[in-house]
C-alpha cells in the first residue's frame, strides 16, 4: 500500500517537474511571443499614421497655396507654374490642382481639355475634406490615386507611399482609415471596420478577434487611423520559435527534479530494504539503561533501547533507524520485533532484579493502531511477566491525534501496564492535550536536565515541567543525567527516578546480569 502511494506520488513529482516547467516556459514563450508581436505592431502602426499626418499636412500647405490670390487667375500658365512647383515642393504629394463640380480643371499636371473626371466622392471627413480612395487620373499607367479635396482644391497621394515603408513585412495587413467613415484610405490585406469600435476614446488600442492581432493608432489631428494587423498563423510560427528555445531550457530544472526526486524514491526503497533485510537476519538487539530510584540509588527500572549491528559490524544509532523505519512505514515490524525480544529476555531480567519495570519505546504510529494493545497483551501471557513490570513510552508527538491515542493509552492501561510520556516539552503537542490523558510517568527530556539549575532560558524548564507532573500526580523520571550535580538537583526537587551515563550506559542484557544484585530492588 505504501509503496503503491510512494510511486504514485514519485510518478504524479516526476510528471509535475516536467509539466510545470514546460507549461510555465510555453506560457512564457506565449507571452513573449505576443508582447513583441504588439509592441512590432503598434510601432508600424505609428510610422503608418505619421506618414498619413504627413500628407494631411502637406496637402493644407498645397489648399493654403493655392488660396492665395498673386494677381494671376486660377489655372493660367502661372497658377499652373505655381502648382508644378508646388507638387516638387511636396514630397509625398503626386498631383496639385483647381477642382470644379467632379473634375480636376487644371492641375500640376497642366491643362486637359474638359478636365478630369474624378467620380463623385466617396466621404466627407469630420474636417470637411471630400475623400476619394481611388481615383484614375487617366496617366495611362493604371495607377489609382488617392485624391484629397478641400473647398476647390485638391493633392492627389500615390496611396502606396502611406505603406511603402514596409514593402518586406507583406504578411502584416495595414492601412489608413477614415475615422468617421471607417473606409479604408489606402490599405492592404485584411481589414474589419469593427476593429474601430476598440479604440473608444483612446487614441490607441490593442486587439485580437480570433483571427488576427490588432494595433491601432487614432490621428490628433486628422480624421484618420492606422491599423496594422498580425495574422494568427504568423503569431503561431513565433509563438513556436519562442518555444524552441524556452521548452529545452525548462526541461533541464524539470529533468533535474525528477532525477533528484528519482534518487530519493531510490534510495528510500533501498532504505527500506535494507532495514527490512537486517529485520530478517535479526541483526537488531535490545539494550537496556537502567533506571534508578534517586533517593536510594537503586535501579528499579530499565529503559529497552534498540541497537543495530549490521553485517559490516557497524552499529548504527536508533535515532537514525527508528525515524528511517518511521519513513518507511517498518514500525510495525521494529515494534513487534522489540517485543519479541523483550518476551524472551525480560523474565531473565526480572528474575535478576524481583519487581523491576522494564519501559518500552512505542513510536507514533503505535499509538494509533489497536495492534499495539493485542502485541502487548500477548507480552504478558509470557510466564514470569507480570503488568507492572512493563511501562511504555510515548513521545509527545504520538499524540498529534489526540482522541485515537488516548483510546489505544486507555487501552494500555487497561492491561494494567503503565504508560510514561517521552521526551516532554520537546514535541508540538498542547499541554491540554497531555493532561487529558491518564498516564503514569512523565519523562524529562535530557535537554531540560542538562540546563538545570543553569542561567539559561531552558533552565527553568525542568522545574515548570516537575511542577506540572506532580499538580498531574505523575511519577517523574530525569533523563540524561550526566553528573552529581544534576541527580542532585533532581533529587532536590522530589524527581523520583533518574536515568543517564551518571549512573549506568544502556548494556547489552548478558552485561547488566554482571551488575552487583545489591545495586536492585524493586520500584
Ligand atoms: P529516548 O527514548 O529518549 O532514549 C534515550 C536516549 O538517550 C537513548 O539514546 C540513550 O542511549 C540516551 N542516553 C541515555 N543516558 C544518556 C546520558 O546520560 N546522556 C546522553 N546524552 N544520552 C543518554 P538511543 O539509545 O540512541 O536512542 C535514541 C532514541 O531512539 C530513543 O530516544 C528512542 O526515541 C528511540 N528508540 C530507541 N529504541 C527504540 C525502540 O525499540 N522503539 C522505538 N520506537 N524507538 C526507539
Ligand atoms: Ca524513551
Ligand atoms: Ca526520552
């Protein structure tokens, strides 16, 4: 089960060290992608209207010319002069001339018989100029004009110059539209006069309708706007672009978190192997530290500490193993195999010191699994064990879920087996939590009775928790006791028992069968 839950959860990291990282790039890369096409857009966009602005401009320097009166009449050989020159003058200007009715009279061009047909016109803008986008002059080279008219005057545009600055991007749409009207002036490619409607009052807008990407830009001075549109395909192509060199470049974190992640799941499998394989060939042994009654300086107990000598002959120290097995879901096994070892040396233990109790470590798990309550009852079915000769410990974090493990603590106790709480004030339970539960002995961790009676902050500690067990009625028990000093302090206090290399080093059992019988007795 836990190892189904390890490789879904390796394979769901796997996938999302790739994933993310991939999308993230190909979002980046969409955005990249779109920001440029925007800003290459708009800036088209500004250089279209800025050559539009141009011919308006030049096209009332032509109007205001021709207004004024020099002493010659409208289209004699002088005004004719005048407009030639004029033409020259203005650059983006093809033809200058005199209109009449529909007909452009005369003209930089000269003087045609009857004039020049120019077709009525198509719009009038909001500053009165009479609009027409296409318009032959009859030069006999096919070319459409786009002719501006203003009171009798007129300039004809070549309508490619608003365009020609971008002859290589023939894959953009562009032009120059009448605002008012929304016709085109002069454009090529797609055009939509709905993409007018964005612009609102701004004199600029962005868009995107399904098919294309819009810049537009609005004329501070004339009724015209530019548009410059990028088609969908050519978004794509640099959208793709973008992504080849974004994509690899997100695989490698991506690829790195999944070989990293890989190596884990590895080397934890290979963990929980090897502990299960050592579980196998039993290389696991329990030690037992005595426990001494300060005030006699008798052991009346022993704490059972797992030990580990592999096959290399290393000893390994629990507090690795224990939370490695904790990792890997092997409590179960350790305990049960703890408790097979105490079954066996225990009576041997008790029959060497009549009415000691001998403490066993539970982990966490063990507290919320009913397990535990049958492992133990089956403990004391074994001849020469009684309840009182066997305690257990609990850390504070075993009661994380406080309701669960004080089921299976009542349980315990029920089979008239004492119940210490481990390592208290280390862990992140709530006091509340601890004195809702019956519990015999609380066990100062070694933390605490090293800063004893000290300046530090932790060295008020040890009192507040001694103060705490006894309001509870619970016997106490010093851990890590390392000097006279501290037993003392302890003792001082009316700490009942004490634990540490002061007194005596966790032995293997055939060693603490050597100890002097005198130095026993029971608790
Ligand atoms: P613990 O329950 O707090 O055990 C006390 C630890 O303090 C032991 O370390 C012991 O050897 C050490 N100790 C004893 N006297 C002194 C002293 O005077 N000074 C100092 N500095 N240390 C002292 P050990 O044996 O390495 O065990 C470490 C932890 O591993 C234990 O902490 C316990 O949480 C866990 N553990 C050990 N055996 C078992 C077991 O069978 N089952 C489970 N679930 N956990 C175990
Ligand atoms: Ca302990
Ligand atoms: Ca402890």
């Amino acid at each position: 089960m836990r190892k189904k839950v390890t490789t879904t959860l390796v394979l769901v990291a796997g996938l999302l060290g790739v994933a993310v990282p991939v999308l993230a790039a190909l979002y980046l890369a969409h955005r990249q992608s779109m920001d440029a096409e925007v800003r290459l857009a708009m800036t088209m966009a500004e250089e279209v209207l800025r050559r539009a602005d141009d011919v308006g401009d030049q096209a009332i320097t032509a109007y205001r010319s021709l207004a004024e009166v020099d002493g010659f009449g409208p289209c004699s050989d002088a005004d004719i002069e005048r407009m030639r020159r004029l033409e020259l003058q203005l650059s983006s200007i093809e033809v200058v001339g005199r209109v009449d009715g529909d007909r452009l009279i005369c003209s930089s061009m000269g003087l045609p018989p009857g004039g020049i047909p120019l077709g009525p016109p198509l719009w009038t803008s909001s500053l009165d100029s009479r609009i027409r986008p296409a318009v032959d002059l009859g030069l006999g080279d096919g070319n459409q004009f786009l002719v501006l008219q203003k009171a009798n005057f007129a300039v004809a545009v070549n309508p490619q110059v608003l365009l020609d600055s971008f002859e290589d991007r023939q894959d953009f749409s562009m032009g120059i539209v009448g605002y008012t009207s929304r016709k085109l002036m002069s454009g090529r490619g797609a055009f939509n006069e709905l993409w007018l409607n964005r612009l609102g009052n701004e004199h600029s807008a962005v868009l995107f309708d399904g098919n294309h990407l819009v810049a537009l830009r609005k004329s501070n001075t004339y009724d015209v706007a530019a548009f410059v549109a990028v088609p969908v395909a050519l978004l794509r192509s640099r959208l793709y672009s973008f992504a080849k060199v974004l994509v690899p470049i997100s695989l490698i974190p991506g690829a790195l978190l999944c070989f990293g992640i890989f190596r884990l799941a590895r080397h934890r499998a290979s963990l929980a192997s090897q502990l299960r394989a050592a579980l196998k060939r039993r290389e696991f042994s329990l030690h037992y530290q005595p426990i001494m009654e300060l005030a006699s300086g008798r052991i009346v107990g022993f704490e059972a500490l797992m030990r580990w000598r592999n096959r290399e002959g290393t000893r390994l120290r629990p507090d690795l193993f224990i939370p490695a097995a904790e990792d890997c879901g092997l409590i179960p096994q350790f305990t049960e195999y703890a408790l097979e070892c105490a079954t066996r040396e225990i009576p041997r233990l008790i029959a060497f010191c009549p009415g000691v109790f001998v403490s066993i470590n539970l982990a966490s798990s063990d507290l919320h699994s009913e397990r535990t309550i049958d492992l133990l009852r089956n403990l004391l079915q074994t001849p020469g064990i009684k309840p009182e000769n066997i305690v257990v410990e609990a850390t504070e974090h075993s009661f994380l879920d406080p309701q669960r493990a004080g089921l299976i603590v009542a349980g315990i106790r029920a089979l008239g087996i004492r119940v210490a709480i481990d390592d208290f004030g280390t862990g992140y339970c709530g006091l509340s939590h601890l004195t809702n539960l019956e519990t015999d002995f609380l066990k100062i961790d070694k933390v605490f009775v090293e800063a004893a009676g000290t300046e530090s902050a932790t060295g008020q500690v040890a009192l507040h928790i001694i103060r705490i067990a006894k309001t509870l009625g619970l016997k106490i028990i010093g851990e890590g006791v390392e000097n006279e000093g501290q037993a003392a302090f302890l003792r001082e206090h009316g700490v009942e028992f004490g634990q540490g290399w002061w007194f005596h080093a966790a032995m293997p059992l055939e060693k603490i069968l050597k100890l002097p019988s005198g130095n026993s007795g029971a608790g």
